[in-house]
C-alpha cells in the first residue's frame, strides 16, 4: 500500500482527524485504518464523501489486508447518476435551499446557563462570540473550517453546524455535475433507520452524539425529500466484499463510499491524496 500510494499523489492527513486523531495503521504516518475495532463493527456507515472545508482530498485508496468474518461490504455510489437521477422537484428545492450538517453540541452548562439571560443583545453577541472561539479552539480546524451556533427549535440547546452549502458540485476537472452530500450517512433519521441500536432513543453508542443534516435555514429536511435522495443513492450503489489484496481507489469528487456492519476481526485501510 505504501508503495502505491506513492505513485498515486500527494497523501493528505484524514479530515476526520479535526474531531481529534484518527488511528495510523502501524509505522505509517498516512495509512489510517477504517474503522476496524470492534465498538464501530455494528455501525451501518451510511454514503458520503470524506472532506471538511479546508481538507477535501480529490482521491482514496482503500485497501483489505483481512475481510470480516461476516459483513463489512464496502458501499460505493455514483453521484453523477444520483444527480442524473433524483427527483427534479427535490434536486430544485435542495438547491435552493441548501444543506447544513450538524456534527455537535454546546454543552447544558453553556446552552442552558442562566447568565445568558442577563445580558443585551450586544453583551450576548460578544458572549456567544466567545463561546464559539473556545469550542472551535477545542475542535482545532483548520483556518477555513467555518461553524455556526443557532438554537435548536425543539430546544434551547445549542449546535454547532457548519455553513450551509448546495449539495451539487461541478467536478473540478470533468465539470460534471454530481450530488456531493454526506446527507445518507449524517441525517438523524436515516442513522436512527440503520442502526436502531445505536440511536439517542436506545441509548447506545451515540447517544450523547448529535449529528444531522437539515435545511440551510435550520428547518428538518421533509420526508418527500428525504425519500427521493434515499432512492437515487440506493439505486446507484453497488456493494463490494474486498478480500486480502483488494483495493479500490476512487474519486473523492465522485465517488460517495459508506460501510455494512460487521462481526469478527477486520483490518481495512485508506490512504487520503490531495492531487
């Protein structure tokens, strides 16, 4: 793998790596591994591109030093046939409306602290100003990785989001357009449907997690929306049982990728490139 990885780019860190280090197959200092304890084996990893702003490699290569015992298919998607493919009503309004991914939350000490009723608007501009420069401190992103804070309207807890962005992109070599969007993968209520298990509502492992994806505005994407990209992904994503030896290297641009649930021990890796 590192013999090829060479040939193939320039490797990059993970961007994974801005919510804290990603774990480095052993002696390399850019072959991570995907994925393999055994906390994340039953997680359903749903369809997305790797990339924060700032860190948006071009390509991957992923490679299978041993498969599970059972499960762990690789998922990989076209996003120009989803593009090609989904719904012309939904793919208008999601343009139009944009799409923002949330990835955490304020604590209650700060979302819920009595102080933050006693100040003017102008003292609480300054203070949310502060709030947000320590947790993004905390988070360490790079320069360009912008994050918002707005009240959640089913409480008044606070979230951080990064911008909304429109979930089509022109390719940057072919212009092509293709649905680059983590929204398979980040929105709750697909996470909730693919690992029930998992979810805030049983408990598990994300339970104090809070990820999702809504409208730009803040506002949940709606359930007709939601159901046109579900079909234009499933349609165009072809499942890969990757056996000791296999690799796959893909567009980053292009490609969306996501992972089936696993039992057993399984060691799989991905180099990130920037050119």
């Amino acid at each position: 793998v590192y013999q090829v990885s060479k040939l193939l780019g320039t490797p990059c860190r993970d961007p994974k790596e801005v919510r804290g280090p990603a774990p480095l197959l052993d002696g390399s200092s850019t072959i991570y591994e995907t994925l393999n304890n055994e906390q994340d084996a039953k997680t359903h990893l749903g369809l997305h591109y790797e990339g924060i702003p700032g860190i948006t490699p071009t390509s991957a290569l992923f490679s299978c030093f041993r498969p599970a015992d059972t499960g762990g298919e690789f998922l990989l998607c076209d996003g120009r046939r989803v593009f090609a493919d989904l719904n012309t009503t939904t793919l208008a309004n999601l343009e139009e409306r944009k799409l923002r991914p949330t990835f955490a939350e304020l604590p209650d000490w700060i979302s819920h602290s009595p102080t933050m009723f006693m100040f003017s608007s102008d003292t609480m501009d300054r203070y949310w100003r502060e709030v947000l420069a320590l947790v993004t401190d905390i988070m360490k992103p790079t320069d360009d990785f912008l994050l918002d804070v707005f009240p959640s309207d089913e409480s008044t807890t606070l979230k951080l989001t990064m911008h909304a962005a429109v979930p089509v992109i022109l390719h940057p070599v072919t212009s092509q357009p293709v649905w680059f969007s983590g929204m398979d993968a980040g929105h709750q209520g697909n996470f909730q449907r693919d690992n029930p298990h998992l979810s805030r509502e049983s408990g598990g492992k994300y339970a104090e997690e809070v990820f999702d994806v809504r409208y730009g505005n803040g506002e949940e994407i709606s359930e007709i929306d939601l159901e046109n990209v579900r079909q234009a992904c499933n349609a165009n994503t072809k499942e890969l049982l990757m056996q000791p030896g296999d690799a796959v290297y893909l567009d980053n641009f292009t490609v969306l990728h996501g992972r089936k649930p696993f039992q057993g021990t399984r060691k799989h890796t991905v180099v990130w490139f920037l050119d």
